[in-house]
C-alpha cells in the first residue's frame, strides 16, 4: 500500500514531535530532521525501529539533500521559547531566512507541499484583539524580540513568494500559545516556568503587574489543527490556538492550586517588548478546516504536571 512520505524539520522538538507521532499515525512515512540545538532525541526515542520513521541531524540552513519521493514538507525548524530565541539570535535569524529558503527549494525540487510553522509573534505587540489574519501586526524590527518575530515574518513571507512566483503547494500556520508532554522546563515560557518553580517549591515569577493576557492550547489540539490545514487547500494563514484567554496573574494562580505549593508570585519588570495581549480569532480555521479546540485547560494542565512532575 502506498505510503506518503512527509519530512517534518525541527521534528525532534516538542510540537515537531508531536507532528511524527501523528504523521505516523495516520499511515505516512516520516523523515525527521533537526540538528538538536534546541531539540532533545528523547523525544523521538520512543520511534526507533519504527520502519516507517527515519532521523536525520542536519542543519538546514545548510543546503539539504533527500533522496527519494518526498510528498509533504513541515518545516518547524526554528528556536521558539524567548529563552531560546534571545540566547540564539543569528541562529534564530538564519533558519527563519537561509532555512526556509533551503526547505522551499526541496519543496521545488520534489514537487512537494510545505506547511510552515509561523506564529502569534508575528503580530508583535498587536493594537487589534483578538488577532485575526488580516492583521499586519505591531512589531518592533530592532528590538530583541525581533529577531523571532521578523524571521517568522520573513519566513512568511518567502513561502508567499515561492507559491506565487514558483507555483510551489505551501501551507501557512500562526501558532499561539501551546503546551503538553515534551515542554522542556526550563524554556523560558510561562507555563513550563511556573509548573518548575511551583514543583521546586519556589516563588513564581510573574512579569509586570501580570494583567498580560495569553491563550494556551493543547498540543494534540493544535496537530490536529496543523494536520487539518496540510491537508486543506487553504494557502493563507491560518490562526491556530484556543481562545480561552487569561492574565499571567491569574494562569500562575491556576498553576499554584493545581501543585498544591506554598510559592507565592514573585514581581519582575516587564521584558522589552513583551506582548500585552494575546487572542487567536480562530473564525478562518472553524469555518475552512471545521477545527476548534477540544481539551479544556484544566484537563490538559492536569496531564502535563504529571510529565514534568517525572521529570523533576
């Protein structure tokens, strides 16, 4: 039986992991490739002797050779926790640029359909909420957070580019805030931070007066949302997360009555940059993939304190 092949890059990542597990199961071969600088092989462990899985460590802002029929392309490369992103600008500069680029030009070549993982961050710190996709965003090119939002905007787009000029089948996701299983702790992002130090019995950390707003979804919400759209004929961006928004203030309370813990919140300066707001207008995604998040906030918190609470 016939076995589409999909390569997802960043694929031992913890959303790019998560996209293995579903590629695979819905009956395709997958390549994964990533070169580790944020990504963890642990992710992936449980795949090996998967006949139909197979791991390549490569750069991919290096030129990127594949032989075979390659059929879909999900390009996740990229460090994507401001922790990462702000100890590895150029980095994050070069696979948001020359990255895309080489994954676009393997797309050309194999006449393959390219799905890019873009985000909320394009839209800065957004004057319109929630954020819908016509939204050109309020981003700040030269300060520190730039180095993501612009490479993801650049990223953007490219693929643009490539599917007009070259006729090139691609696919654009803005992901928003996401968590579950295979989050690393110490990734500078609210909820891993929170869970680690209320676990460890320490002070959370709470930037500004906390009155910042997020959105967090599932991950098996938002693959389910990634694979939808792969599989659509939609070539726009397409917003996925879950609207249920909430302070910082308020999540880091959440997380405290969940664990149980004596920490208190501990008040810090707002970041540079950081974004007051955060809502996904999922409307395009409910109307043209029929998705919409299914595991409510509670539950899925629930399950990922059990995971970190094995890996403390």
């Amino acid at each position: 039986m016939f076995k589409p092949t999909a390569v997802v890059t960043g694929g031992a990542g913890f959303l790019g992991s998560h996209l293995c597990d579903r590629l695979l199961a819905e009956g395709f071969k997958v390549i994964c490739v990533d070169n580790l600088i944020t990504g963890n092989i642990n992710n992936i462990a449980h795949l090996t002797g998967n006949e139909n899985f197979s791991f390549v460590k490569h750069d991919i802002t290096n030129y990127i050779f594949l032989p075979g029929r390659i059929d879909y392309i999900l390009h996740f490369a990229s460090p994507a926790s401001p922790i990462d992103y702000l100890k590895l600008p150029i980095q994050t500069l070069k696979v948001g640029s020359l990255g895309t680029h080489k994954v676009l030009g393997l797309a050309k070549e194999k006449k393959a359909r390219m799905l890019l993982a873009s985000t909320s961050e394009v839209y800065g710190d957004p004057v319109v909420h929630p954020q819908t996709e016509d939204y050109w965003g309020n981003v700040n090119p030269i300060g520190p957070r730039g180095v993501y939002d612009e490479a993801k905007r650049f990223a953007e787009a490219m693929t643009m580019a490539y599917h007009r000029y070259h006729g090139v089948e691609t696919r654009i996701v803005r992901i928003f805030n996401t968590y579950g299983p295979r989050m690393r702790l110490d990734d500078g992002r609210a909820l891993p931070e929170f869970v680690g130090q209320a676990l460890r019995g320490e002070d959370l950390t709470v930037f500004g007066d906390g009155s910042q707003t997020r959105s967090f979804c599932y991950v098996s919400d938002l693959v389910d949302g990634i694979f939808k759209l792969l599989m659509s004929n939609e070539t726009n961006p397409v917003n996925i997360g879950n609207p249920a928004e909430i302070t910082i203030k308020q999540f880091a309370e959440e997380i405290i009555n969940l664990t149980g813990t004596k920490s208190k919140i501990a008040y810090k300066e707002l970041p540079v940059d950081d974004p007051k707001v955060r809502q996904p207008d999922i409307t395009k995604a409910k109307k043209i993939l029929g998705w919409e998040p299914k595991v409510d906030r509670f539950e899925g918190l629930k399950i990922t304190l059990e995971y970190f609470k094995k890996m403390i």
